[in-house]
DNA sequence: TGGGTAGTTGGCCTA
DNA sequence: TTAGGCCAACTACCC
C-alpha cells in the first residue's frame, strides 16, 4: 500500500509572503497532494486590538497581494481566510479536511505563544504533525536570548554579540516557482462565533463589523475581508502594502546605491515632505518583506559601494539590527516587556495617568488599556497632545501627520515622545505607546514599547537631560516651516520668524496669516483661523519634568519592586515621598492622599475635530499658572 | 573595586 | 553657515 502523501495546512500569521519564508520552504519540502494556503481572521486582533482603518487597510492588502501571488502561481490555489478564531477552528479543520500537516512560522508575542500551545495540543490529539519555523527577525529571538546568557538584549551591542555567535544571518529563500493544488475546502462543521463585548474598535466603525457574518465570507469564496464588511470608512493613509508593492519599494531603495549605502539614520529628517527613510516597516510588520532579504540586498549595496558606506547602528543594517534588539528583549522579558509592572527592566517613574491593570490577585497584572486620571490637568494635555492641538506647531504636525498617514518619521517620534513623556507633560509612556498603537500602520509592539521606554528614559536610554525643544529641533531640520504648514494649515501663510513657535508673533504677524491663536483645540470645528494656545510654557516644564526625573532615577524602582507591584510608593509615606516630583502643579490629584486620586478611567472621545465634546474653552490661555508644587520642584534644583 | 569610557539620532553658544 | 565644545551627569561595560 503506497504511503499517504501529506495533505498540508499553511497557516500564514505575520509571514505575509512568498518569498524567504523558511516556514513555507518545509511545508513544500513535504512535497504534498495538497496544500492549502489558509488565514485565520482572528477575533482576537479585529476586537481586542484598536488599530485605525489605515492599518485594517493594510493587511488587507497585504493578503489581498498575497492572495493574487498564489493565484498566479497555481490557478487552482489561493489564499484561504477562514473567518473564525485558530483555537475553535482548527480541531474542526484538520478532520473536515483530513489534514496530515499543519505548517507555521513561529511567533513570540505572548498571545501569539498562548494561541500556538492551543493548537498545537489539538493538532496532537487529531494527530496532525505540526511544523514551525521562524523568520521574522534576522536571527531567531529565543537563540539571541540564550547566546546573551539568558538575557535580555538592552543594548544594540549585545545583540551583535549574540548575533555574532550564532553566526552569519541566514540567506534569504527564494519564493517558490510552483504551488501544490489546494484541497477541497468542506465547511461540514457549525462556525463558532466570537464575542462581540469589548470591541476595541467600536468607535471608528460607523457600521456593525460583518466579517463574521459567514466562516467562508459573503460569497462562500474564503475571500479577502473588506474595509466595508469591517464596518470601517475609507482609509486615510497614502500608503498601502502587499508584498509584490513591498519588493519594489525595496528594488527602488537599493536601485539608488549612494542613498542606500551610505544612509544614516540620525541625519535624515522627520520634517521632509516626502518620507526620507524607506517607508518598509509596515511590510517588515506584516511579514511582506523578510527582514532577511532586505538585510543581504543592503549587504550587496554596502559592498558595491566600497569606502565611505555607513555602519551599525546608523545603517540601514543597523535599523534592522534594533529591530531584532527589541523582538529578542521581548522574547526574554515576556508579557510584563509592554509595560512597567512586573518588568524589572523597566525604571518606575510616578509618571501621570498610570494604566489600569488586570486583577493583579490573578498574577497577571496586564495593563487594561484603561487609566487612572489622577491630573485632570495631564488628562487634557495628553487628549491636546493625541489630537494634534497642543499649541505647538511642530508637534502638532506630527501628531495630525500620524493620525492621517498612520505613518512619522522616527525622529518626529522621539520628539513627540519626549514632549508627551520626560520632557514636557509627564504623562506615562504607556499612554503614548497605546496612541501609537492605535495609529501607526507599522505598530510592531516590541519596536513601540522598546521605543517608548527608550525615548521616555526608562530602559534601554538613560539620559534624561538630553530633552528635545519642539521648538529648536524641527527648525533644525526645516528653517521654513514647510512641513508645519502642510499639517497645520492654519499657520500656512505665517511668518517663517514664528512658525515654530506663534506666540512669539506680534498681531500684525497674526493678522498677515489670518489666524488668531485662541482657545484649546480641543473643541473647535475645524476653523482654519485659530490655532489653540500653547498648553505650557516649555522651558518652565522641561526644568520640572528634568528635576523629577532626577529625583525619580535617585529612588530607582523599577516595575518588579515590591513597593511597585502592591502600590505603596504611592500611598501614605510613599506618596509623600513622590509628592515633590509628581510634574504638576499637584493640586488636582491630592485631594485624598490615597492611591490614585481623582481616579475616573476614561473614555476617548476627542479626535482631530473634536467632535463637539465639549464646549470652548472661556478662558483666552490655557497657560498653566505655577503652582506650589513647581516651586518645590525647582528648589530641589537648585 | 573603581575609574574610564561608550552610548544610533539634544540644545545652545561661540568662533 | 557650520563645526566644536560645554551643559550636567544617566547606565553598562570594560579593564
């Protein structure tokens, strides 16, 4: 009796390719009757992660591409969206289609690992072998932790030791020149439906999320979601993703060697019209481009191009070797690496409006996504900070330049992230780390929270006192203003002597541009003559926020301290302690003494245009007066 | 043990 | 116009 021949499941998750997929590689070594090229719509991502419809539109496109590509490589093959949750589905799957192998590449998130055990178990039982790989990073992250002694990788250059040890990043895979038939496809089995409570998303659809509709899609065709069946209005972002746009973006970067081999990062600008780096990232996120291809093509240029190429860390080499640091930290650390709590990795600062976390009794002390308002005054400067209304320009570009394109330079992202966190509002990284996720189209959460806590001066950068000025940096890169009068078009016709900082301008300035600066932002209606107030004074909040934070690394808790993990550095002596650098004028979150104090949670109801959430603000400044705890602050200075 | 130094990406002043 | 030095001083790593 001839052996039975393997009748594969690949599972694409964030290996949105053909091309240098180790993974898929195996599951063709197989050599199968069938395979079937499948994607799990998890309701775990369309409900439980907030994500803005220009990322919704790009992985879509990016199985769309991927889709189209199998299609073109076996007619009689495409790719298979399954509208179900893995853990439910799958059980059901491998008896209906009386699979003998189920193919993925590995994950290391830690829903990701959770999600795998599940099925995996189930594959056991049903008797299907199950196979891995992993390529999403140039080296795998569980081998860099072992080879950094078990460690996190907290700096760039422990990941190149551990690199090196492990030895030359593999080659990248060819994509495969032909595809095994997909099986029949039999639903013989009831679609388990998902909870709908909780939909993190609620807020963008303006219709009801139909995808779940029927486990094959409306036409019974295992098709591509669609924004429409989402519930979602139109993307706003310009970019769109897919592996066939991805590898061509990626010929066009190279195609121009001077550019690619002598890029440095530090030196190309958040304020260019057009991006000045490669714009590869969300591809990178999604799986369209493998890390290690891009890795060898900038290799090749780098030696095409002899003396004077860049080097790590500055290189595009460097970048993605920051990008392995981080997956191979997260890998280490595990679920407490997104956050403070329980990551002994990550310094305690009494930063403003602290996430909520899950029943800390259960042990898993997860952030919630909800937080503590304990300063009225810190809420509304990071809702002004989120809609792009702070007052200051450069900043305010930046922020509206996210929530449109889903997409700012890095450096724009230090420089929003410093003013959110260490150097203007004091306002907790992880409010910031939850708004990027949200918008970025590239959101990868090892890269945003690692960021977050670099730029934020709470693991893996410490210097606390180099601050960004919203004002001094942008003008730095863009002594016109030319990126502020794009994103901030009410400023568009003022003198260049003011665009960074209008409060400086004189009336006639003022009435020169037809703006008036008045108001918050928060609650107008899209007037394009009046720009909001600046919600402080920056220099005056740079020196406290500098002072706290020195006081605050003096103390030197992290996330795993106890005092931390119960909440006494907060309560009674504790708070006393914190009092004197809690970044504000504390007046508004010290009614009681007690933990958390003018704790309401919050719900987000302001975006760009306000959406009448309020009424104006009577007030012509919303200058923050000095309070007693400012002076405090600056005697400790002195 | 402890002093020296390196660390992707600051601001500001001066020559 | 731009390069260099100082500011005030962090952690991690090395010898």
């Amino acid at each position: 009796m001839a052996a039975i021949k393997p009748r594969v499941i690949y599972w694409f998750r964030t290996d949105l390719r053909l091309h240098d997929s180790p993974a898929l590689k195996a599951a063709l070594d197989l050599e199968p009757e069938v395979l079937w090229p499948i994607f799990t719509w998890d309701p775990h991502y369309v409900y439980q992660v907030k994500a803005s419809p220009s990322r919704w539109q790009y992985i879509l496109d990016c199985q769309q591409d991927l889709s189209d590509s199998i299609r073109k490589l076996n007619s009689k093959s495409k790719l298979f969206v399954i509208r179900e949750a893995p853990q439910t589905l799958f059980p059901k799957l491998f008896s209906a289609w009386k699979a003998t192998h189920l193919v993925f590449e590995r994950d290391t998130d830690a829903y990701a690992r959770e999600r795998d055990k599940v099925v995996t178990d189930a594959a056991k039982k049903a008797g299907v072998e199950v196979i891995t790989r992993y390529g999403r990073t140039l080296w795998d992250s569980d081998e860099i932790v072992v080879k950094n002694g078990g460690k996190p990788t907290m700096s760039i250059t422990q990941l190149q030791a551990a690199g090196q040890k492990i030895g030359e990043v593999p080659k990248p895979i060819p994509a495969p020149d032909h595809l095994p038939d997909a099986g029949e496809v039999p639903i013989n089995f009831d679609q388990d439906q998902a909870s709908k409570t909780d939909d993190l998303n609620a807020s963008y659809r303006s219709k009801a999320d139909n995808t779940y509709r029927s486990i094959a899609g409306p036409k019974d065709d295992f098709a591509v979601e669609t924004l429409e069946e989402l519930g979602f209005p139109a993307a706003t972002t310009p970019h769109r993703g897919g592996e066939t746009l991805a590898l061509q973006q990626l010929d066009k970067v190279m195609a121009d060697v001077k550019y690619a081999a002598t890029f440095r990062k530090p030196e190309t600008s958040p304020a260019s019209m057009e991006p000045a780096t490669t714009l590869l990232s969300p591809n990178l996120h999604f799986g369209a481009l493998s890390p290690r291809l891009f890795y060898w093509r900038a290799m090749q240029v780098v030696e095409k191009y002899g003396k004077g190429a860049s080097v790590p860390p500055e290189s595009l080499t460097g970048q993605l070797l920051f990008r392995d640091m981080y997956f191979a930290a997260q890998a280490a650390i595990g679920s407490p690496y997104i956050q403070t709590l329980n990551n002994p990795y990550v310094r305690f600062i009494p930063w403003h409006l602290p996430s909520k976390h899950d029943d800390a009794d259960t042990g898993t002390m997860a952030i919630s996504g909800k937080y503590h308002v304990d300063s009225p005054q810190a809420d509304k400067w990071f809702r002004r900070w989120k809609a792009g209304v702070t007052g200051f320009p450069f900043v305010d570009a930046l922020m509206r330049q996210l929530r449109i394109e889903g997409w700012i330079h890095h450096l724009g992202r230090h420089m929003v992230a410093c003013f959110l966190t260490r150097g203007g509002c004091y306002v907790h990284w992880e409010r910031g780390a939850d708004v990027f996720e949200e918008l970025l189209i590239d959101h990868e959460p090892a890269s945003n929270a690692g960021n977050w806590q670099w730029l934020s001066c709470t693991a893996f950068f410490s210097q606390y006192y180099r601050c960004y000025s919203p004002v001094a940096f942008g003008r730095k890169w863009d002594k016109n203003g030319d990126f502020i009068r794009k994103w901030v078009p009410e400023l568009k016709h003022l003198d260049a002597k003011y665009i960074y900082e209008p409060w400086k301008a004189t009336q006639a300035a003022l009435d020169d541009a037809g703006v008036q600066i008045e108001g918050d932002g928060l609650s107008d209606d899209g007037r394009d003559d009046i720009y909001p107030v600046a919600m402080f004074d920056f220099q005056e909040r740079k020196s406290i926020c500098l002072a706290a934070m020195k006081r605050a690394f003096s103390i030197g808790l992290h996330g795993n301290d106890e005092a931390v993990k119960n909440g006494s550095c907060l309560r009674k002596q504790g708070r006393q302690r914190w009092k004197d650098l809690m970044g504000t004028n504390g007046s508004d979150g010290d009614k009681d003494g007690g933990e958390h104090a003018g704790d309401a949670g919050h719900e987000e109801k302001h975006n760009l245009k306000g959406r009448n959430s309020g009424k104006r603000s009577r007030s012509k400044s919303s200058t923050v007066k000095e309070g007693p705890m400012d002076r405090h602050v600056r005697k400790l200075k002195a």
